[in-house]
C-alpha cells in the first residue's frame, strides 16, 4: 500500500477534527478556534523563526527582533510588525518563515507530545500540502511522533509534497497540533502540563494564546 493512500477510518479520523473547528466563523480575521478545537485547557502558539534571505541559513527569534524596537511579544503579535527591526535602508534581511516546522524545533515539540502519547502512532493530515501537488483528497497517515521526519521525506518523495502536515494528533485527541500553510506560526491545542512544556523548553519559542485570539496579519496593533 502506498503511503499517500488514505485508509477510510484515517479519513474519518480527519473529518472528526474538522469536524471540530468552527469553519463558520464569520468574522472579523480569523482566529485560533477556526484552526483548533475548543475545549481544550491550553493553547500555545509557536513561533517560525526569521530567516536571512541571503543565505536561508542564519535565523532570530521573534523575541530579539520585538527587543530591537522595544516591543513585547503577545499573543496577537503579527511578524509584520516586527519588520521594523528590519534594516531602515536597502532590501529587507529577515522574513519569518510558513508551514512546516524546522526540524530541531519540530523534534523538540514532538518530544514533548511524546511524553502524553508514547510511541503510539499519531495521524498527520496533509490538506492543502496535498492539493498543491495534485491530489484529490486530503492525505493522513499515521506513524509514530519520532518517525515523522522520515513520513514527511517519504511522503514529499513519492507525492510531492513540499510541506506539511497541517495536522498532528493522537487517537484519543489529548492534543491537536496545526502548521497552517500560511502561517509564521504552529498552534497547540493541549493539557496545562503540556503547554507549559512547550513554552518552557529551550529549542522552541512559544507564546501562551486563547481560541479567541487572532491570527491574521490584522490583529496587531503594536
């Protein structure tokens, strides 16, 4: 069986979060509960790096560019904001990067899920990451928190995706993970213990959210 075939109860697995998300949300933005599940007793927003456009390599925290012009980072924060750090002349150095984690950071927040979760395996959706190459429908797979690297380079080889999964989560749904493919931010949907774990560990910048808080380019005011 091919990894990119979705099995039905993988499917129905899916539409049970989508189910979940209140896509009926009319405004105004967007918010955390439209990407996330409600009733959860913590919500966490992790925050993608900037990344030098010279050499893709070298990166800054949100924190030390927030710094840099004397903000403090929120919930609400937008990475335009931050721009201002940015150099006041000549093209711009740092952007903020979307999707997929980077993979230390990715690791680190999968080492955490696996202190809830175990070696169990987890689903992975791949919604719009999969339509982009052609797919018809979305494509979950399961695999285990720490082979989810070698899913991701399995799954970009054999159906082309470039990114994703847009989706993390156990069976019993204890948390729900969201890389959105337009967002400079992964949001977690989990315990108190778990988020602050998240927010606590070294190798991951994190900022404590809520279901109602914004998360388009709108919401900052700072």
């Amino acid at each position: 069986m091919s990894i990119a075939e979705t099995t039905p109860e993988a499917r129905d697995e899916l539409a049970r979060l989508q189910g979940r998300l209140d896509l009926g949300y009319a405004g105004p933005g967007h918010i955390v509960r439209e990407i996330l599940p409600g009733g959860y007793p913590a919500y966490v927003r992790i925050l993608h790096p900037f990344v030098n456009m010279s050499n893709g390599t070298d990166t800054r925290t949100w924190a030390s560019m927030a710094a840099q012009i004397g903000l403090t980072l929120h919930g609400e924060t937008y990475h335009g904001t931050l721009a201002r750090a940015d150099v006041t002349e000549g093209p711009r150095q740092w952007l903020a990067e979307t999707g997929r984690l980077r993979l230390p950071v990715q690791n680190a927040l999968a080492s955490v899920l696996a202190e809830v979760s175990g070696t169990s395996d987890v689903y992975f959706g791949y919604i719009l990451s999969a339509q982009l190459p052609g797919w018809d429908e979305p494509i979950v797979a399961t695999a285990p928190l720490d082979g989810l690297e070698d899913l991701q380079r399995r799954l970009d080889d054999e159906a082309d995706t470039q990114d994703g999964p847009e989706y993390w989560w156990p069976r019993d749904h204890a948390w729900v993970v969201c890389s959105d493919y337009d967002l400079t931010s992964t949001y977690v949907a989990c315990s108190e213990d778990v988020a602050q774990a998240i927010v606590a560990h070294p190798d991951i910048e994190a900022l404590y959210v809520t279901p109602e808080m914004r998360i388009d380019s709108a919401s900052d005011r700072s």
